[in-house]
C-alpha cells in the first residue's frame, strides 16, 4: 500500500538558474501551494485547493505560513572533523597537523566514528541539511560508519575513504595498494546501495605519492560513475608545496591530469588561486569547483570569486567544509558566500544564494534530477522554514513586500531555530526543532 501525503504551505523551487536567468523567470514562488508525496517521491504539485480537491483522501500538513523548500544540501564536507569544529589560530598545514590529524586517527574505532557519525547526521538535519557529501578517514571503518548512520536515517548521501601515504602521522598512512583495495571493497559494499554513492577521495596532492594517485586514477577509470573529491588550490603556501613535491608538473591541476583525475565528475573543493591555464582545462572538462566561503575566511586562504566563474559558465558548488568551516549551517554558508561576493564586487541576489545550496549543489553532484527542487519524481527532501525565527529576523521581514525581502534576512541571521521540520524521503524526522 502506498504512502501518501500532501504537505501544504508557501512552495519555492526553482525553473532556472538565477544567475542565467531573471529571478522572476528562474523561480517557481507560490504563496499558497503544496506538495503530493507518495512512497518518498514527489508526485503532484501546486495551488493548495487544487492539490486538495484533486486527492481529497489523502493526510495533510498545513504549514500555512511556513515557507517549503527543498532540503539544503552540503557539497564538501569532514565529518571527522566534527568534533574539532571552531579551533583556534592557524594556518591550513599547521590545522591539520595540529588538530585534524590527531582526531582523524581515532577513526580506527569503530565504535567512536558511530558517535561521530551519528552526530554529525543529526547535526546537520538540525540544520536542514538533508544531504551531504564527506571525506571520511583512512579506516574503512569510518566510511561504514556513516554509510550506515545515513541509512538508518534515509539520507542521500555521497562520502569516500580519504586516501594518504605520506605527510602524515603514520597512524593515519595507508599505501597505494591498500588504498585501491580498500576504496575499491567500499564501493563494492555501499556504491549506489539505495540512496548512498561512494566518492574516490585522495585528501589532496601533498598527502599521496604520485604511485597513490595513479592508482585511484586507475580506479577512477573502473569506476566511472564515481564522484571523485579532492583539494586544489586552497592556500599559496600548499600551492608551492606541490610545486616542491610535484617538480615535473607545470601547475597544481596538472598533478591530478596527468593521474586521470580530472574530469567532469571531479568535485574541486575550494580552487581559489588557480591560473587562467587551470581555469581553461578544469572548465573544459566541465569539473566542479566547490565554494567553502566559512573555510576559506576562517583559515585566511583567500576570496573565491563566484560570480566570475558562474559567468565564465562553471558548475559551482557551496559547502561547509565541516570542520575547517565554522559553521554546520548553510545558512552561514549562504550569508559568507554574500560576503565574499561583495568584497569581489558582486552583489548575489538572494534566490542566486538560494539555489546555490539546494539545486546548484544538486548539479554540482550529479544529482539535479534527483534532489534539490521541487519536481515530479524527485525525491522529497523537503524543509519548512520559519521566515520570523527570532525577534531580529521578524522586524526584517515585517518590512519585507516580497518573498526575496523576506527570506533575505534568515539568509544573512538565521540559523537552526529557523528549521521548523524537516523531512527525508518523504518521512518526517524527528530533530530537535519539531514540535
């Protein structure tokens, strides 16, 4: 018997790209809509009487005033790093050595990445993230860990092994051998295992051999319909650092190239000080660049200029990067993202920022037929959002005469408190904002 709902409210989603598109003809606004859901997919939507009329049988939740949306979704992320979110004074090298490696070797247990995971899940539907992909740790242990924390919850997620043989403690070294066998076995146990995918995930170029990357290329080419993750680009010091242990390579992107791993499903976190050369090839393969606005100013790597590389046509994600960005919400993101585009010079409309974090992340992973807007036959990840969720926001939007006005202020203030409910696949998850 199938499992049918409506839920009921104001509806956005969207019918462009707002940065291609006015955001009049880009969006689909409705004050006064709903949503058809059936066995977790969205099956009908529309005017509130025309949803209610046309399935009269079915439940229904009125979130009247509530604005609907699809879930948030986070592009790059750690959750190993979860626990060491917000630490204090350093530069990208000295965190890690200093915070994020010794957490990371405490992944071996079992027991502790469950903890984490869990967590960190949980932490982020509080946020009305709904989906997420993470680089995990060099265990095999850690990627099971949440693997299956996602699975219990419904979540569609994407996450991977982290892959280093060297410049790190040696708790945390796996081998190019055990790196192809060990990432090749999680891909065979969790690839496309209901709603979870698995990412090929070499941490960044100064953590593998040239021997550890060939072998993920190779494992790559086995594997096309992977998603692979890394790092490129995020601090000039890590820059010249390739250049020293890369001698032969004419630039930091060439490293990846040269091991067949650059390609259109390729997620770039951060890519900030990349040459006009690099820009050319990562855009003619159509890789993604991912945004990670808190990181970059939290550990002082530099400004991401978005609207250029939008305007020069690049696939551009937004994400946290849990935990050298502060925040778990992409409300924060969001509201960074503005504020670094304003020192580029650019002002983001607030439904460009809006459909960075649901359908752009989408796209930037391959899934915008599948999550990230409203549309019949997509999965229903859905948030509502209250657009008065503290004193601060709600004299801001009182004085607001249109939907953009409105939502602008939870963009910049809001946080936690402005997730109402939120629901994965259609159900309803407890967190602990619902009533």
């Amino acid at each position: 018997m199938s499992d049918k709902k409506i839920l009921l409210g104001q509806t956005l989603g969207f019918k462009a790209d707002p940065f291609e598109e006015s955001f009049d003809n880009a969006t689909d606004y409705n004050s006064d809509g709903g949503l058809y859901i059936v066995d977790g997919l969205i099956a009908d939507l529309g005017d509130r009487s025309d949803l209610l009329s046309r399935y009269p049988d079915v439940p229904n939740f009125d979130y009247k005033d509530y604005l609907l949306t699809a879930g948030l979704i986070d592009t790059h992320a750690h959750y190993p790093q979860t626990r060491i979110i917000a630490s204090w004074g350093a530069r990208l090298i000295e965190w890690l050595n200093t915070y994020t490696f010794p957490e990371e070797e405490k992944f071996g247990d079992r027991e502790y990445a469950n903890q984490t995971a869990g967590f960190y899940l949980d932490t982020l539907l509080q946020n009305g993230v709904t989906s997420t992909s993470s680089f995990c740790t060099i265990h095999p242990e850690s990627v099971d860990a949440i693997f299956e924390s996602a699975e219990q919850r419904g979540m569609r997620i994407i996450a991977g092994k982290t892959c280093m043989d060297r410049n790190a403690p040696p708790g945390l070294l796996d081998t190019p051998r055990s790196a192809y066998d060990d990432s090749r076995e999680l891909i065979a146990r969790w690839h496309e295992k209901g709603r979870l995918s698995y990412a090929i995930s070499p941490r960044f170029a100064p953590t593998s051999t040239a021997e550890q990357l060939e072998a993920l290329g190779s494992l790559w080419k086995e594997y096309p319909n992977c998603l692979m993750q890394t790092h490129l680009s995020e601090q000039l010091e890590e820059i010249s650092w390739v250049g020293e242990l890369f001698p032969d390579s004419k630039d930091y992107l060439e490293v990846y190239e040269q091991f067949s791993l650059l390609g259109e499903r390729g997620l770039y976190g951060h890519g900030i000080h990349l040459s006009d050369s690099e820009l050319d090839r990562i855009r003619e393969v159509d890789g993604r660049l991912i945004h990670c606005p808190t990181s970059n100013m939290f550990i002082g790597s530099g400004l991401f200029r978005l609207c250029e590389r939008k305007t020069a046509g690049f696939n551009t994600g937004l994400a946290t990067d849990t935990g050298g960005g502060s925040s778990f919400s992409m409300f924060r993101v969001m509201a960074a993202a503005y504020e670094v585009s304003q020192l580029c010079g650019y002002s983001l409309h607030p439904s460009q920022l809006y459909w960075l974090a649901t359908v752009g992340n989408a796209k930037s992973l391959h899934l915008e037929n599948t999550i990230g807007n409203f549309q019949i036959g997509m999965e229903a990840d859905i948030i509502a959002l209250d657009l008065y969720s503290t004193e601060v926001i709600s004299q801001r939007a009182k004085c607001s005469d249109n939907i953009w006005d409105t939502l602008f202020p939870t963009i910049m203030m809001g946080n936690e408190k402005a997730i109402k409910d939120v629901w994965v696949y259609g159900e309803k998850v407890k967190t602990y904002n619902s009533s």
